[in-house]
C-alpha cells in the first residue's frame, strides 16, 4: 500500500515482482490493484516414496506443489494485471510450465498477453512490440500447432522483422509402410510418427 501510495505521489505506477506464491494472500494483492510480473516456475513433485521422505516433506511445501500451477489462474480469475516471466525457470520447462498454467485454469488469451501486450505495456515500448500491427517490429514466434498443446513444437522466430528457422516449415511426411521386392525377395519397411521424428 505504501508502494502504490509513493507512486501516485510522482505519478508513476509500480510493477511489482511476484514469487509465484500469489495464491496464499489473492484477496491483500488484488485489493492492490498493482501490476505483476509473475514467475512460472513450479516445484518439481516431491519425493514421498518411501515414509523417511513423506517425514521430510512438510505439509506447506505439498500445498504449494500442488497450487503453484493454479497461480495465474487465480490471478487472472480476480483481475490482477500481470505479466509472466521466465525468471528462475530453465529454458526447457518455460513452456511445459506455461502449458501447465493453461491446464490449471489460466486462459489461452490471458496467457498470450502475459507473454506479449502486457509486458510490453509494462516496459513502455507498446509503441514498438507486444501486439502485431502496421509500423511496429515483427516480432513473433510460428508453431506447428496450438502453443499450449502437448504436441506443439516452434518452427520460426521472427525478431524485429528479422527470420530465425527451428524447423521447416511444411515437412515432407514420409510416414507409410513401403514394400520392396528385389528378384525373390521382398522386404517392408514402415515409418511412423511426424516428419521431424520417424520411428
């Protein structure tokens, strides 16, 4: 509250750094009307498999496991305006995490926001970036599939206009089952799964 106060004072809003642990104290955060730039980094699942493990296990760090991918969503369900940030996240769970956010109940749109038009507005550039329109930088990411599906993989970065290939973009499908024949002999062969990964 003396944040905000000191803020309005200059005329300035704050932008606040969240722990991922919003969820334990929603009501104090969302009567604060204050900005977030949330984390989406989640607990790994705790080790319980033998009882030595369940006794190092506290009852506190069980709940937050299992309310930490809620977070945003509960977020987002009270109004709070709020960015996401990869910050203490490792690059490869980023978007596992991101896709289990969405599972937990956080929208697609808020979630695309979060990423996009919010944190731009929070950094003042929305001039430049955040949303795709005439006269701002193309910067945007291509899938070969919905973003927060399981399956989706990227495709192409573009920054600033500026193209950065992962993968083509309209893969040859080699998968089917070919027969060979060769004198007497004949042979089959079968290829599955997508183009990128045929078993």
């Amino acid at each position: 509250a003396e944040r905000n106060r000191i803020a309005r004072e200059f005329g300035r809003t704050f932008v606040m750094g969240g722990s991922g642990k919003e969820y334990r104290r929603i009501d104090e955060i969302a009567r604060l009307n204050c900005p977030l730039v949330v984390p989406i980094e989640f607990p790994d699942t705790p080790p319980v498999t033998t009882i030595e493990d369940e006794l190092d296990v506290s009852l506190d760090e069980l709940r937050h496991w299992e309310r930490a991918p809620t977070n945003p969503a509960v977020l987002e369900q009270r109004g709070v305006t709020f960015a996401l940030s990869s910050v203490g996240t490792a690059k490869r769970s980023f978007v596992e995490n991101l896709r289990a956010a969405v599972k937990h109940g956080l929208s697609a749109r808020t979630a695309l926001q979060a990423l996009t038009a919010t944190p731009a507005r929070f950094c003042g550039v929305d001039r430049y970036v955040g949303t795709l329109e005439p006269g701002k930088l193309a910067s945007f990411s291509v899938w070969n599939g919905d973003l927060f599906s399981d399956t989706a993989s990227i495709v192409a970065v573009w920054v600033a206009g500026e193209r950065h290939d992962f993968a083509e973009l309209h893969p040859v499908d080699f998968a089917a089952t070919y027969r060979f024949e060769a004198d007497l002999d004949t042979a089959t062969l079968s290829l599955h799964g997508r183009p990128d990964d045929l078993g």
